[in-house]
C-alpha cells in the first residue's frame, strides 16, 4: 500500500473517533443517544451501537489491514490513555456485565483491542475474522458504561447496587455483537473504509 493512501485510511478512521468523541460528549448522556445525527454508518442494537472502520476482504489487503490496526493502536492508546479519559482491557478477574461481555465477544469471535469510558458510554475497539470467507473487519462497539463498571470499579454493597450489576449482566449476555457488511447495504472490495454518509 502507498503511503498516501494509507494516510487516506488513517484519516478516514480517525475522521469517525473524532466525530464519536464529540457526539458522545454533546449528546451521548441518553442511554440510546440519536445515531442518524452520527454522519457514519452505525448499526444499532437497542442500547448497543456498532460503527463499522474498515474490512479486509481479500487475502491481498490483509497484510494492509494489519499494517494499519499496527498503526491505529498507539494513537488511540495515546489519544485517551494521556488525557482524562480510563482505558482498559478485559482479565480474569472481571465481574458481572464486564466479565460477561468479554465471554460474549470471545465467543462470537471478536478480538478486544482495548475499551474506553466515554460519558455514559463504553467503547469497545475490537476486529474479527470471519470463519466463512475469512476477511477481517474493524469496528467500534457503544455499549451502555455499566455494562462495564457495574460492580467492577466498586464492590455492589446495597441492593440497588446488586440490582445493577445483574442487569447489566443479562442485557451484557443478551448482546448481539456479530456484524458484517450487508449490515449497512455495503458491499466491500479489497480493503473498504468508512465513509460520512451525510
């Protein structure tokens, strides 16, 4: 891949962070924040959102996927990492909604990047690799923050906060994580990037 058009890439990605960290910070205090004012693509699944970033859809482009999540990676690591936001990564030792969500993805074949907390919101950056036809896809998942820090960031003590945790657990294990092209009309070639759909 030239370097232009990875710059190209780059910045079509980053175009969408940009525009997620501003949407989520104006508007995304509502647990089902207004996704046809996004300006992307988004599939929407009740209180959880999926933005799709980029698709490998040939053996060809999968050294230029790689080569670009080898690229992308430090500088959101960096980007919310160095200010005021939490990053973090899926262990053992999580608990309800957060240890079930990281079961969730790993069986519907997603490979968690890391996660950040944004508002009201978590955001899961995470890729997989489709079993059928083997291309690999990108996304960012917008999941409701307790479905990550109920009773994760403080042991539950009362019964509202019992009461909490379970729900984020049942509607963590209810989420459908899986997605693919078709989801927002695309039908990809090579390497597909995101695009404004306004």
């Amino acid at each position: 891949m030239e370097f232009a058009e990875r710059q190209r890439i780059n910045g079509a990605i980053e175009a969408v962070r940009v525009r997620l960290d501003e949407f989520l910070w104006a508007d995304g205090a509502a647990d089902r924040p207004d996704w046809e004012r996004f300006e992307h693509p988004v599939i929407v699944r009740g209180t959880h959102a999926i933005i799709p970033l980029l698709v490998a859809t040939d053996p060809t482009s999968d050294e230029d996927f790689s080569e670009i999540m080898r690229l992308l990676t430090p500088d959101w690591l960096y980007f919310y990492g160095g200010h005021d936001y939490r990053v973090g990564r899926f262990g053992e030792d999580d608990e309800w909604g957060r240890r079930v969500l990281s079961r969730a993805l790993e069986a519907q074949g997603l490979d968690v990047t890391f996660w950040w907390e944004m508002n009201t919101h978590g955001v899961i950056l995470a890729s997989t690799v489709n079993p059928t036809d083997g291309s690999r896809a990108l996304a960012v998942h917008v999941v409701p923050r307790a479905w990550i820090f109920a009773g994760n960031r403080t042991v539950p003590h009362t019964a509202r906060d019992f009461a909490d945790a379970r729900r984020a657990e049942r509607r963590a294990a209810a989420a459908d994580l899986h997605w693919t092209p078709e989801d927002i009309g695309a039908t990809p070639a090579g390497l597909w990037v995101t695009h404004s759909v306004g």
